[in-house]
C-alpha cells in the first residue's frame, strides 16, 4: 500500500469505455480501493445528475466535483461549494458561439440547455458554458474571445469543443478544498485524466495519471501514462500504484512510469 488516501477520477475517458460503461474489472479495482480505506471522487465537467448513476454504481460515500470545479458536493449530495458565472457574460458567449455556426450546451444549477437559453438569462444561476464545432478555425476564434473577456477562461478544449468557467475554477482548485476538509493533502491524492481540464489536477496530486488515450499535452505533465479508457486503464492505475502490482501489457505495449 502506498500513502495514498484519495483517487480523483474523471468520467468521460477515463472512468467510462466509449460505451460509456464501468467495466467490471475496472469497478472491482475501485471497490478494493475503497475497502481499503481510499476515498474514491469523481472530478468531472458533468453536471451533477448526468454523474449520479456512476455514484450510485460505485456506491460511493465521498464528495463529487462537477462542472470543472464549478460545484463540489457532499456525501449526502448536497451543494457545497458553487462559483457561478455572470448571466450577461455568458450571454454574450452564447451569442457570439450562435453566430459562428456551432453547437452550445449552457449548465445552469437547476438545468442544462442545448442550442437554447431561457429569455430571462439573469433570473438563473450559471455553472458552465461549452460549445462545438468541427472546424479548427471556428473552435480558436471562440477562444480568443473568451480571452478577450474579464472572469473567465477555457477550462477545457478537444478537436470538438471548447469548456468555459470563471477564471480559477478548475478540478485541482475543487480538490485542494476537499483535502482540506478531509484533514489531507494532494500529495495524498492520485488523480487520473484524459482531457485538458485534468492537466492541473494531475499536476498537483502525488501521483498524477494519464490515460493512454488521453491528449498529449495531459500525457507530457504526467506521472505516469495507464492504458486507454477501452482497456482498464483505471483499474491498471489503481492496481499499480495503490497495491503494487505489476503493469499489465495491451496489444503488446507496455503502459509505465515516464522515465521507465
């Protein structure tokens, strides 16, 4: 066993398979985890109810992050912590994403809105902006005014989408609060990550994990690189470095420290 007291997961890439399933090896891994003794918490871009399922699954009894940070909840889930955006700015987001053609999913505290917002934007409370588009160019001109505006910044980007919080809203900042109320620190967490929005929060853990399928920026601050999300790659992590284990090879390559 090593000092770990904490595993940070992210959903979509990480914990989920492209079929958006837990695999049962990679479940079994985290049980034993928690059996002993290892708080297990999901850090994800999701909004709460579109993460509760994975809760219940894994039948965890720890806070959540959702929305890059933007809420942190408690083990009877309710809201702890929320950083909202200002309605007027993420208007303006919404309108400026409109009128370059792409897609738009806006996360208020009580719902999510596709390609919409409601007339009376104010009268709501707002966690997260994102939207998506296929072309390149159309995907940095969306971040260059996000950048051009006060208070918030680009929490997440893919080939597909670009992720809005306010300014200093992100999954590391969420777990560094929850450490401290649970009397630790992040060199007693492991976190594991595929997409940008991790980067920080595996940069700060003691061990920090990229999936084998993650973006190569993730995998260039990482500790260590697991297998692909398809292939146990939490399992392997856990399995590895919280009980000592071996690395498992996939398809004749081996996943391993860095400077292995």
């Amino acid at each position: 066993m090593t000092d770990i007291k904490m595993i940070a997961l992210d959903i979509d890439g990480t914990l989920l398979n492209d079929n958006k399933e837990i695999t049962s090896w990679t479940k079994n891994q985290i049980r034993k985890a928690q059996h002993a003794g290892i708080t297990v918490v999901l850090c994800t871009g999701r909004p709460f109810p579109h993460c509760h399922t994975y809760i219940q699954d894994l039948q965890l009894h720890s806070h959540s992050i959702t929305c890059n940070g933007g809420q942190i909840y408690a083990v009877d889930h309710s809201v702890m912590i929320e950083h909202l955006f200002d309605a007027a700015t993420l208007a303006n987001l919404y309108h400026f994403a409109q009128g370059l053609g792409m897609n738009t999913w806006t996360i208020s505290t009580k719902e999510a809105y596709y390609n919409d917002l409601p007339e009376n934007c104010s009268a709501y409370q707002w966690l997260k902006f994102s939207c998506s588009h296929k072309d390149e160019e159309v995907l940095n001109k969306m971040a260059e005014k996000v950048q051009s505006i006060d208070g918030v910044e680009v929490s997440n980007r893919t080939a597909f989408t670009v992720e809005v919080n306010p300014t200093g809203v992100n999954k590391a900042a969420a777990l560094e609060w929850v450490c401290e109320k649970l009397g630790i620190t992040m060199k007693h967490v492991m976190a594991i990550g595929d997409s940008l929005n991790d980067i920080k929060m595996i940069q700060s853990a003691g061990i920090g994990i990229a999936m084998g399928n993650a973006q190569k920026a993730v995998q260039q601050v990482a500790d260590a690189i697991t297998d692909t999300n398809n292939n146990d790659g939490v399992g392997k992590a856990i399995e590895k470095f919280i009980f000592g284990g071996e690395w498992r090879l996939c398809i004749g390559e081996k996943y391993a420290c860095k400077d292995d």
